[in-house]
C-alpha cells in the first residue's frame, strides 16, 4: 500500500511538472531591440520593435555621458489615440533615427531612454541603454550588453526592469526580485520560503480544518502513511492551481489579482466561506449527490477515490483563498504577466504553493495519531472553525462595505461566538474547569462585540480600534491628500501641477476596500512625524476603489499590483524613483527613512 501511494504521488508530481513544461512556450525577448553604428550622416540607432507593440516618439531621449540633452533626428510616426497618453505619434515594426555627428562630437558615450507599450494594453516600463561611441557596443542600464556585433543583437535581457520595493512589510522583498532572472534553485527556494510564511497567515489557516476534516472521514484505518499521501496530494493539487494562475497570467497578461479583489469575487468567495461555514455548524453536509458519487466510486474502485477527491479538494481550496493573499501572490503574477516567461512564472508559483502546503503535510503525517475520531469534542472543534469561516467571509466582504456596516458584522460575529462559548449559559457549582473558561472566554468576547456596536454607531471603522474615534487626538490621515485623481488625464495633469511646486511627487495608490490601505492612512500617514515630512512633498492619491478600465490604466501607468502601493516621482524629469516604491503595510520609521530618502527632510 505505501508503494502504491508513493507511486501515485511521484506521477501527479509528474503531471503538474510536465503540464508546466508544456504550456511553458518560450521566454518572451525584450519588446525592443536596440543597436548602433555609424552612419553617413553620424550615430544611426535603429530599434526592432516586436509585433503587437509599439514605440512612443516622444519617450525617445538621448543624453550625454555629462548630462546634455543631444538633438535627435526622427521620423514621422504613426498618429494613435493612445489610452495612457493621449493622442501621440508612435512607430511599429521598426525605427531608425539619426544622431548629428556635431551634436555628439567629444563625447565617448550616450545615454538613451525610451519606452512602448503592446497593443494589448500593458506599458513596459521606460529603458535605458548606454551607447559606446567607441565600439558601438549597446548595454541596458542594470543588465549585461546584448551584443556586441553592430548586427541586431539576438537576445536582450527579457526581463523589464521592476520597481523594487524599498520597505515591504506584507509584500515581497526587494532582494528577491533579482534572483527571478538567475537560476532556478534560489528562485524555487525564495517563492517556497514565502510561502511557508504565508501558511501561518489568517488567509490561509482555513486550509487546516479543511484537510483535518478530510483525514477525519477517511474512517478508523487512517495510518500516517496514508495520512501523508492524502496531504501530500491535496497540497500538490493547491500547487498547481497556483501554477495555474501563473499560466493565465502569461497568457493573458492581465493582473489577476486585481479581478480577485473585483466586489463579486469577493462576494463569490464570502459566499462560500458562508456555505462553509454553515455546513460546520450542521446544517447541511457538503458532499457529492449520492448517484453522482456512486458512479465515481465504482469508477475509481480501491484507494485511488479519496486521493483523487484530496487532490480536486486542494485545487478548489486555493481558488477560495486566492482573493486573501497578499503581495507575494500578486507580485509573482505581476512578474509572469510583464515578461511572459511562463515556465519560470508556473514553477515560480508551484513552488510558492509547496510551501504554503508545508504545514498540512505535517497535520497528515502526524494527524492520524492525534485527531479525534468522533465525539462531542470533534463537534465542537467543527463548529469553532465555522466560526472561523464567517470571520473569513466578513473578512472579505468588508472590504467592500462601509466600515460601520463591517463593524456590526464582526460584533454579530463575535456575539455569536460568545454565545457558543457560553456566555449566557448558568453555570452551577459543579461545573468544570473548561465551561467555567469557556464561559470567561465568552464573557470577554461579548464584551468585545458590544465595544463593536458602540465603535459603529460613533463612526469608527477599524474593528481593532473601535474606540479610537472618541478620541480627541485622531489625525485626518486623508486630509493631507489634497488631490484625488481616477483617470490618467487627471494624473497627468496632477503631476504636472505637482513638478511646478518644485517638490517630490507621492502617489499614493489606494482602495476603499483596502483594510491595509486603511491601515497606512492610521499608523502610517497619521504618524506625526511622516506628516510634518510629508510638507516637503506633492501628495496625490490614485483611487482604484472601482474596478474599471480608467483604475486599470492608473495601475498600468505604474505597474502596480493593487493598493496599497506608493510611488515617487522626482521633481525635475517626472520619473519614477523605483529605489522609493513601497509595497504593501510598512511601519512609519520604514516610511521616514524612505522620505528621506527622496529629500523630504523637514
């Protein structure tokens, strides 16, 4: 029996591994392929620009190696209504543009910026190529030279250059990005680690009940052994459903974290976690209709029926916890939807769900020797993560609600939970140890549900600080955002205002939805000492509260993930301080330093 289950487990690792490779296709090449040589007329660069993208005219800059602005000769381009930029000239296919021999006449090197987008409607972020008059040798700044044989260059670095968070608290390091263009072991070993971080995060403890839950109805001849294949496979399984999302990414290049953040996601998957919940308080048993499950069973006679429901349980699983994770899953989309490396992306994301799955291996192996067969006990551990699913499920949902409305929501749930743990119940003398805590417990909740109720009423959103709003000292975090922008025309408009104040440029991408945005705005934002910094810089914020294609084009603008993400633009050319980007919840003296950092000194 162990050989068997080995053996099953070795060929779904098989499968996954070779469906990856598969669907991998090659590696996308950089957009545009940039080369120099001497002309008759002086420096002729010439750029290949890949099908389906385009070059914008006006993003084409060529500097010196001392800082002067060099003169460049240009074609006509293509008149395009563009949904970033407006009406603008841009090119396909290829370009070719001229450089005086006068204009760059001394200097040894050039300097050349440009940027384009693809037709599907994602924006690379803008290159920088230094040119070596010497040998006409082309290098992307960050990245080894292409070539150097004046003939196009055969492979250009594939990845765009990423922004790299200076402080992320939630979010993926900045170390890590680098490894994603190195080899394949420290790439798998950082996304497996990561995930192995988030398995101990509230998004994801929901998958324990659900394989104790599975191990419990395997019957009494449940062994370790068993145990294991059945975790394993469940875990394999999330795996791949995560690769899954890696592949759709490539595919599509579309962030799909931000459709797993739209309302009726969120409300599809809170509807679940309901249903989840109501069916661990008895009120009705999620199972396959006994025909359709009786058909399968003799379909899939011995063992292989629960393995196979393990593994189509652990796919599911992952889809439902999808919405709550954080930055490190929508980082890696992010990462495989800009550079289409799917392969790398789908192990990228495999590796991440192994990791995460760690845990219920170990529950598996280990939980057949301690999990209660049956019992009061096992009902009651039953309905406790029932609770725990409707806290999932409020979770969720609130991030769409008024914060008063998802304050009554957790004081109903947490009245409920008192209730359960038997706050109201009378205890006589002869009552034990556990229902005299459990009531204790119960009392505490209640109380806690009723500062709730009262938080609500007087207006206050955060469920952790219900009070904090009859406080006198309560900073309006918003109030220092004097600009708010939805649209890329308004941005733009925005940071143009911004660049005549002479000072730096913080956008501040956020949500309604967005419990960690509400976060930032109170221990971050209403921190005195990042707003007596933050007098030293234009504040705009991008709000994507609403799931549409202008937030969308805001977010592509940038290559943001979703919120919260702040992005720092330099006063004097516009661009982006990429050293600067926060990603997700950091503490106010990550935030301090990275103020400081930009100039923000007051």
């Amino acid at each position: 029996m162990a050989v068997r289950l080995f053996r099953m487990l070795i060929l779904l690792v098989a499968i996954v591994a070779g469906g990856a490779t598969v669907h991998a296709g090659p590696a996308r090449t950089a957009p545009f392929q940039l080369n120099a040589q001497h002309g008759a007329d002086g420096v002729e660069l010439t750029w290949r620009i890949a099908a389906g993208d385009y070059l914008y005219r006006d993003k084409i800059a060529v500097t010196t190696a001392e800082g002067g602005r060099v003169a460049l000769q240009t074609p006509a381009g293509e008149v395009k209504d563009d949904p970033n930029f407006g009406i603008t000239e841009v090119y396909h296919h290829s370009l070719t543009a001229t450089i005086p021999a006068d204009a760059v006449k001394g200097a040894s090197r050039l300097t050349v910026s440009y940027q384009g987008c693809a037709e599907r409607g994602i924006c690379y972020p803008p290159v920088t190529a230094r040119v070596d008059l010497g040998t006409y040798q082309v290098s992307i700044a960050g990245g080894a030279a292409p070539s150097a044989d004046p003939a196009w260059p055969s492979d250009v670095p594939a990845l765009p250059e990423l922004a790299e968070p200076a402080a992320t608290s939630a979010s993926m390091p900045a170390s890590v990005l680098p490894s994603m263009t190195q080899g394949w072991l420290p790439l798998l070993l950082a996304f497996a680690g990561f995930g192995l971080l988030l398995a101990f995060t509230p998004c994801v403890l929901p998958m324990v009940p659900i394989v104790a839950g599975m191990l419990t109805r395997s019957g009494p001849d449940l062994s370790p052994v068993r145990g294991f294949a059945l975790a394993a496979i469940y875990t394999l399984a999330m795996a791949s459903a995560y690769a899954a999302l890696g592949v759709a990414a490539a595919w599509s290049g579309q962030n799909l974290q931000s459709a797993l953040q739209a309302p009726l996601a969120l409300a599809v998957m809170a509807s679940i976690y309901v249903a989840l919940a109501l069916s661990s308080f008895g009120l009705f048993e999620l199972q396959l209709p006994a025909r359709f499950g009786d058909n399968l069973a003799g379909r899939l006679h011995g063992r292989a029926g629960p393995l196979l429901g393990a593994a189509a349980l652990g796919f599911t699983s992952a889809l439902i916890v999808g919405p709550c994770v954080t930055p490190p899953l929508a980082a890696a989309l992010l990462y495989v939807a800009q550079t289409g490396d799917t392969l790398r992306g789908a192990a990228a994301l495999f590796a991440l769900g192994l990791g995460m799955g760690f845990p219920l291996i170990l529950v598996g192996l280990f939980g057949a020797g301690v999990l209660p067969r049956s019992g009061p006990w096992l009902v009651t551990i039953r309905k406790l993560f029932g609770f725990a699913f409707l806290g999932l499920a409020v979770a969720l949902i609130s991030r769409v609600l008024p914060g008063a409305v998802a304050l009554l929501l957790w004081s109903g749930l947490a009245i409920g939970l008192a209730a359960f743990l038997g706050a109201f119940d009378r205890l006589d003398r002869s009552g034990g140890a556990v229902r005299r805590f459990g009531k204790a417990a119960g009392l505490a909740v209640f109380v806690y549900g009723a500062t709730l109720i009262i938080g609500a009423v007087g207006g206050s959103e955060d469920p952790l600080r219900p009070l904090a709003v009859f406080g006198a000292d309560q900073p309006a975090a918003t109030a220092i955002f004097a600009r708010t922008v939805t649209s890329i025309p308004a941005l733009d408009q925005a940071i143009v205002d911004g660049r005549a104040r002479g000072k730096p440029i913080m956008i501040d991408f956020s949500a309604d939805w967005c419990t960690s945005c509400k976060t930032m705005e109170r221990d971050v934002f209403g921190d005195p000492t990042v707003r007596r910094r933050l007098n030293d810089v234009t504040l705009i914020r991008a709000d994507v509260t609403r799931s549409n294609a202008e937030t969308a084009a805001l977010m592509k603008r940038f290559d943001v993930v979703g919120p919260p993400t702040v992005v720092f633009l330099d006063q004097h050319d516009g661009h982006e301080i990429t050293s600067a980007r926060t990603v997700g919840e950091v503490p106010a003296d990550s935030f301090v330093q990275t103020l400081q950092r930009i100039g923000a000194s007051s």
